[in-house]
C-alpha cells in the first residue's frame, strides 16, 4: 500500500504535466511560413551578415516581407538563387561570378623595415607607422583576412600572401573590408589580368623595397591592343569592361607585377 | 516578518552564499555562457526569471500536495518534473507573446531546464522555510525573496566572470591553459575573494 500512493502521485503530476505541454504546444503554436525553411535551405548559411541584415535566417524573413532584394546576398550560389527566386516568385538578373583577388605580389620578397613583436593581426600591425614592412602599402601577411573568410577561400601560402581558393570564394567582400591596406578587389571570374602591386610611390621607390611591384614604365600602357591600361597615380589601372584577357601586357610587364589569375 | 530577516536573506543569497562562487551549483553555464557580458546579462535574468518562478510554483507544490501526502521524500524528482515542463512551458509562451523577449532570452531557456542552481534554490527553500513538516510563518514570501536573489547573485557572478573573460581574451595567456583551465582559474580566485563575505554572519 505505502508504494501505491507515491507512484499515483508522481504518474499523476507526470501525466497532468505531460497534458498540459501538450495542450500549451497546440494553443501557443508559432505558425512558421513554409517559405522561410525553403528559402533558409537555399541560403550559404554561414551568417557573414554582408547583406545587412543579423543571419541567414533574418535576411530570409526580410526577402519574404519584400524588404531587401535577392542581390544583397553575395553569398549564395547561382542554382540556389534561382530557387530562392523561384519561391518568391521574381526575376533573376544574370550576372557574372566575381571574385577576390589580392592586388599585392610582395609577401617575404619585401624585408621588414622592424620587428615587430605585437599582437599577430594586420589591423593592429598597421597601426604601428603602417606595419614592420619596407613597402607601406602592401601585405602584412598575419592572415586576418584569412581569418575573416566565412568561406574558408582564403588560405596564407609559404610566400606569407593569401592565396584565394576561386571555387570556394562568394564575393561576399569581407576581406575587402577588414584589409587594413586595402589590397582586396572584387573582379569578374573569368580568366582576367590583374595588377599585383598596389603602390603609389613612384617607380624607382617601388623597385628599391619589392622586386615585383609596378614600376610605372608604361609597357602594359603601349603594348595593350585594345587600350584597356592607364597608369594612374602610379599605378596602372585595368579596366575590365575593354580588357578581353589577351595576355600581351602579362608578357611585356618587366617586373611581372601584372599577372594571370 | 521582520526587515532583518529580508536583509539577511538578500545579502545572504548574493554575496555571502552565492550560488556559483559559495555553492558551487549552476557551474556549466557558469563557464559556458560567460564569454561576452551581452550574453552573460541574457542568461542572468533568465535565471533570475526561472527561478523566482519556480521557487512559486514548489512551493505550492511541496505545501499542498507534497506534506500533505507525506512524500517529502519525493521533492528532488518531483521539482525536476516540476521545473522542466515549467520551463517548456514558459519557451512556448513567451514564443507566441513576445518574439523580442523570445530573441533575447529564447536559446538560454533550454539551458535552465535541468540546471542544477535552479533545482538548488527549491530544495533550500524548502529546507530552510518548513519544519517538522509545517511551512513557517511568512514562509511563502519569504522563499520567493531568496529565489529571486539566488537568480540575482548568479547574474552578478556571471556578469563578473564574462567582464574577466573578455579581458582575458586579449592576452597573452600560456597555450596550456588557453580557454576553459584559465576560466577555471579567474572562477577559483573569484571564489576565494568571495569567501571574504563569510565574516558576514547574521
């Protein structure tokens, strides 16, 4: 007799308990858009927040309500937007996969100008009379974009540069952002030019402190068929809406400072 | 129901047997939600709110039917029962009422659901305020004044221990204590210094 009455009382508070959820669960049900698991199923996932809004599952929300457009997303891919659009119910522009590219050459070819012993961030190191190396413009090399790569895209390379990875890179432009020196750019995917060299200081200073810098000779400027290069402020400049990739200024640049990614 | 009594219960609660840094109850989310102060503030008054609450409701349940019964014996399993589908419940709701609130303190709830500093501050309720199987006077109010402290001490403990962590964050610490060893460390010296409020007695 003495077991009946404390295991009625515990089934009985267990069973009213259980009830109660149950009965909580259907009346307090949070309806959910059947929408949003779709559109979230197509979204990256990896919650980099370049479309302005705190997630994936934010931005998902925001698509549904009609407050920002597909393309504030840079993360996603193209099989996966189309379905996004598809759900909504829009039309999708096409446009051409961009990626990041490191527009600096120099990694350990450029010698430190001081050791320096602090905190292992290019942000902080550029703090410090912009950074240990003898070139103010180019990279650190301490891998905070690296870090910063939602994607994993970008790896650092012996030669102390990151390498981007092409196939894994979104153009979601975080390394554009946290680069203290600016060296990221985002450019169409396709078999494209691009100047690895980012400094301003005139040529005969370039070459002192970096054997593949851009020397401002001109060469690419003469040799190109089709006039997409001009030197500006020292630098030559490449336009992608001319350039079509023929490779004459890869060839003539002296100091290989303009290369083929 | 004197005001040296509410007073020895507050500060008692807070400083003198804090339940982290005295008990030693509640230490997983202790170390696990005390990285940043934002969340550390989060969880602190969702425990603050689960445990005022459930000092509420076992109470209820240990005077009327619990005593009654003479099943005292039952209250550990019986205040988990009771706790956990309150918790449950409480997500459900605040999730249908209010998404703000649901956002802030929503993926905390689950974390309190079997938390041991709740199930710490029903028991000493109720081993503190009934005797001989009666409530004392003044009992009920009284047990949910040191709930709600109880909540408020471990907030301050874990607020205490999130600004640390962030700090420590920043420097230079030994490869082989990196992370969880170092928390354990700060938390070790913390409770030292609290041990200080034992000259406290009332």
């Amino acid at each position: 007799m003495e077991v009946i009455i404390p295991i009625t009382v515990l089934g009985s508070l267990g069973l009213l308990f259980g009830l109660g959820l149950a009965v909580a669960s259907k009346r307090f049900c949070v309806v959910v858009d059947p929408k949003l698991e779709k559109i979230l199923t197509c979204l990256p996932g990896a919650n980099c927040g370049v479309c302005g809004k705190p997630g994936c599952m934010a931005f998902a929300q925001s698509l549904i309500k009609g407050e920002v457009s597909l393309d504030s997303c840079r993360a996603i891919e193209e099989k996966e937007k189309e379905k996004v659009a598809e759900t909504l119910g829009v039309k999708l522009e096409k446009k051409v996969k961009q990626v990041a590219v490191l527009r600096c050459g120099g990694g350990k070819k450029v010698k430190e100008r001081f050791q320096y012993n602090g905190l292992q961030d290019c942000i902080a190191a550029d703090m410090v009379l912009r950074g240990q190396k003898e070139c103010v413009y180019g990279c650190l090399g301490f891998g905070t974009c690296a870090e910063v790569c939602p994607f994993d895209a970008i790896s650092m390379s012996e030669e102390g540069l990151p390498v981007v990875d092409f196939e894994k890179c979104r153009a979601c432009g975080k390394c554009v952002e946290i680069c203290p020196k600016g060296l990221f750019a985002l450019i169409p995917v396709t078999g494209r030019v691009i100047l690895a060299c980012s400094s301003h200081e005139i040529g005969r200073n370039t070459r002192e402190v970096c054997p593949v810098g851009c020397i401002t000779c001109r060469k690419c400027e003469k040799v190109c068929p089709v006039d997409a290069i001009h030197v500006v402020d020292n630098l030559a400049v490449i336009d992608y809406n001319k350039c079509t990739s023929c490779g004459e200024c890869v060839k003539a640049c002296p100091t290989n400072a303009i290369i083929k990614v | 129901m004197e005001i040296s009594a509410i007073l020895s219960i507050i500060i008692g609660m807070v400083f003198v047997n804090n339940f982290v840094l005295s008990k030693f109850l509640g230490l997983c989310p202790f170390l696990g939600v005390s990285r940043n102060t934002k969340s550390a503030l989060s969880m602190g008054l969702a425990v603050i709110f689960v445990m005022s609450l459930s000092g509420f409701i076992t109470w209820l349940v240990y005077r009327f039917i619990l005593v009654p019964l003479d099943l005292i014996y039952l209250r550990t399993i019986v205040f988990i029962l009771v706790i956990a589908s309150f918790v449950q419940f409480v997500e459900m709701v605040i999730r249908k009422m209010s998404p703000a609130i649901y956002r802030a303190l929503g993926i905390y709830l689950p974390l309190i659901t079997t938390n041991c500093a709740v199930l710490g501050v029903t028991v000493l309720n109720v081993n503190k305020f009934f005797a001989n199987g009666k409530s004392l006077p003044g009992s009920f109010v009284l047990s949910l004044l040191q709930s709600f402290f109880a909540g408020v001490g471990f907030t301050l403990a874990l607020i205490l221990m999130s600004g640390i962590r962030e700090r420590l964050d920043l420097n230079d610490v030994p490869k082989s204590l990196a992370g969880i060893p170092i928390a354990f460390i700060v938390a070790s010296l913390m409770s030292l210094a609290f041990m200080g409020f034992n000259g406290f007695r009332f």
